[in-house]
C-alpha cells in the first residue's frame, strides 16, 4: 500500500533506497537485461513468508526452487520505450535573491548599508514582497551582525533595494508593487501612464474594485482614457519575484505514470517506463546459499550467518513481489478508468465524461475503495490533449429534465464555456449563469452554480467586467 501511494517522480529514490539497505537485492546492468525472466511469465505474488526458525532450516529445498529466488525482469510489452529518459534534465538558473545580491555589489555605498541591503534581500519572499515589519529586520541585525540600525535608516536602504530590477521588488502591497513599476514607464502613451499612476495612487480601492463609473466620474477622465490606463496597468507584473522562482526539484515536474496513445482509432495503454525497474536476487547471495549446503561442517555461527543471508534474500524478493504487484493494482485501475471514460480519451471532449466515482472502479476492479483511492489521488496519465491526475476524471452526476445523468464536470464545462463567451462590458451573474444552464436542460440551483464557478477558480461578475 505504501508503494502505491509513491508517485513515480518519487519510485526511482525508493528503489535506491531499497539497493543501499539489502545488498542481496540488484538492479540489472544493461548487459544482462536481456537474461532476466519476463515477469509476466512469472507466478503471482505470495504473500510474504514468515520468519524462518533455526530448526525449521531446509536449504536444499529452498536452493531447489527456483522460482523462490530467481532474478526477475519487471519489465513486459505494455511499458514505454525502454530508450525513455531515466533522467529529467533540471536547468541550472540564477535565484531572485541572487539576482538582487548580485545588483548590491554593482551599487557603491558604504559597507554598512550593503550588510543591511543583503539583510532586508534575505526578508523578501519568492513574490518579491517584503511581508516582515522594519522593526523586526531591525531585530535581526542587532541580533545577528550586531548593526544598531533605526527604521528610517532601513527605509532608506529599501528605497535602494526598491530601485534594483526587477521593477516592483520590495514592496510592501500590491498598490506599492504597481506604483513601483509605473513610475519607472515612459513613452508615446505618457498621458495614459501618468493617468494609470494616479488611479494606483490616489483611487486604488475603487480600481480594484472595478467601480468604473465612479472613477471616470471623480477624476474627470473619458471612458477611452480609463481603458487605455487599465491597459498600461494590466501590463504589470504582481510578482516581481515569481518569473526568478522555477524550482529546480524534480518534485515539480510531473511524470506520467499511463501513457494513453490512439493507434488508428483504438486507445493503447502503457505504463510508463519508470515503474518497471529491473531487479534481481544477487548472484553472490544465491552462491553463498549454496556453498554453505554443500559445507559438511555447520556449526552455530554459520547458520547465524546464513540465516542472515536467507533473510535478506526473502526481503529482497518481497520488495520485487511489492513493485510487481504495484504494477499490477495500477494498470488495473487505470484500464477500467479508460474503458468507463472511453469517448473522452478518444476525442478529449470533456462533455463526453460520465459520471464516475471511485465505487464504480473498486466493483469493476474488485480493489477495495481505499486501494482505488490511493491510485488516482497520486498518479497521473499522458494523453494526446494533455496529462492529468486520474482523480480529475471523478465526479458527482447531475440529472437533467429528461432524466438523464450526467457528469458535474460536463456542467462545469458548459459554464466555463458561458463565462469565455460572456460581453465582458456586462458579464453575467449566478442567476443569468443559472436561467442559461436550465434552457439548457440541467436541473440546477443558483448556489450550486456559484460553488462550482468558485471551483473553476471564476470571480464574480462584477470583477470579470471590462472596460
């Protein structure tokens, strides 16, 4: 269970793991893949053997059977190519904050002001902001560098951390962010960048709020003047930080675990490469096993050593049964999700996903709920229109006024659809969103449909109006 829970972004440090505590457990070489036993050819997973007692030790039935100890090979027909990549290429990238250190060495003033520059650099978050009150940077470099600095020494330093690039670092909010940046605009739209500069300034809460009407009527401006300084607004980065902030983890990448192809208009099913590691018992475990049954002389000592030996080699098989049987649970799970979602994989239309729970899949699969769980909230499957999370493909069902289920994502989709194609001058509220989705045939509430624009991460429509 806890295998199947591992993303396979994560399997390949598992398996490590596993070779560095049993030595008597191996990874295949690329010379002697091609010696390994298929493991489709080979018996089901047993259930893992129980502690062997000193008395009970039988060494030549336990070398006779080869099954028991045979290497295995994890790999069959229905993986990906086995040139694949093992390996994700991570790009090596200069940090935000080495960026803005970097620019402090270029500045001249006195080393005091550097320390407290380098200070304040190292308060900042991933975003650019700066969300930690003076008086407690003030604190730290008391604390750690022994520096006495007042707060209007240090806003003083911040207005010099605030000028470095990119434009908008060290604020505090979002208004000073944006201020930051349009101070730093000129050109042939001046009279639009100095009107954008006064809404962020002066009429900053009534902009956010997408008061319109309100603005052009307390600043004297036209309408044309208002979308054209919304325009230079929009142009803004709300997180100067972010575009330095691509994490070089693996962790944020994303490894399909099925790889759904259509060949000439049948799906095809692979399990990604990296989920069939080969694996074998060593060699040199199995040769110590049998030189000490051909031992005339076994005294206490050698038993505790080949008993040693024997335990290693039944954890080594267990693990390898476990990656089997890893395998197995999630090809099985996935091939019922492309058999019960077949019109979707096949054209990517969205509205052709049924409704699907996780109990449809345990009774076609005859897995436990929890099993089905484990599998869909931690995998992922590569289509043709994308890669998405198996417990995407999950939903309620809806009826409509024919009495025909349908999928809650279908709904979702049809909204998404409403709001793309809305006039944004007079977006359309829950209630419009609600009639529309009812002329359509779909019993729904009003509620429901606001719980479900909130889900696709939708505002309301007063903040989808545009100018």
């Amino acid at each position: 269970m806890k295998l199947l829970q591992v993303p396979t972004a994560s399997l390949e440090e598992r398996i490590k793991e596993e070779l560095e505590e049993n030595p008597a457990l191996e990874e295949l070489d690329e010379k002697n893949i091609e010696d390994e036993i298929d493991y489709m050819q080979t018996e089901q997973p047993e259930d893992e053997a129980p502690a062997l007692k000193e008395d009970e030790l039988d060494l030549a039935q336990y070398l006779d059977d080869d099954d028991e100890i045979a290497s295995y090979k994890l790999r069959g027909e229905r993986y990906t190519d086995p040139d694949e990549a093992k390996t994700i290429p991570i790009a090596v990238i200069e940090t935000f904050h080495e960026r803005l250190i970097e620019q402090v060495g270029m500045m001249k003033i006195p080393e005091r002001q550097i320390k407290i520059a380098k200070q304040i650099i190292g308060s900042l978050d991933d975003d650019g902001y700066l969300r930690r009150e003076l008086r407690a940077i003030s604190n730290d470099l008391a604390f750690t560098q022994n520096i006495s600095a007042t707060e209007e020494e240090l806003e003083q330093v911040l207005h010099i951390v605030q000028s470095f690039d990119p434009a908008g670092v060290g604020c505090r909010n979002l208004q000073e962010c944006l201020l930051l940046q349009i101070s730093r605009k000129s050109g042939p739209d001046q009279k639009y960048i100095e009107i954008a500069e006064e809404i962020l300034d002066n009429h900053f809460e009534e902009f956010s709020k997408k008061h319109y009407e309100k603005l052009i009527k307390s600043m004297s401006i036209s309408r044309e003047d208002l979308r054209m300084a919304n325009e230079e607004i929009l142009k803004l980065n709300p997180k100067p930080g972010g575009s330095f902030n691509i994490s070089t983890t693996v962790e944020n990448y994303i490894v399909p675990d099925f790889i759904i192809e259509n060949e000439n208009g049948k799906l095809a099913l692979r399990l990604h490469q990296r989920n069939a590691p080969d694996l074998r018992i060593s060699d040199n475990y199995k040769s110590m096993l049998k030189d000490f049954d051909k031992s005339n002389r076994k005294d206490k000592r050698q038993r505790d050593t080949i008993m040693f030996i024997k335990q290693k080699i039944d954890s080594a098989k267990w693990f390898i049964d476990a990656i089997k049987q890893r395998q197995q649970t999630m090809l099985k799970v996935m091939k019922a999700i492309q058999k019960y979602q077949y019109e979707y994989f096949l054209t990517g239309d969205e509205v052709k996903l049924r409704p699907m729970i996780l109990k449809d899949i345990a009774e076609v699969t005859k897995l436990d709920i929890s099993t089905v769980s484990r599998v869909s909230n931690s995998k992922y499957v590569q289509t043709e229109f994308g890669t998405f999370q198996l417990k995407s493909f999950f939903s309620e069902s809806l009826q409509t006024d024919t009495g025909e289920e349908v999928s809650t994502r279908e709904v979702k989709k049809i909204l998404s659809n409403l709001i793309n194609n809305e006039d944004k001058r007079k977006p359309l509220s829950d209630q419009k969103l609600t009639d529309c989705l009812i002329d359509r045939g779909y019993n729904i509430a009003r509620r429901t449909v606001a719980k479900y624009r909130e889900q696709l991460s939708i505002p309301v429509a007063r903040l989808r109006r545009e100018l």
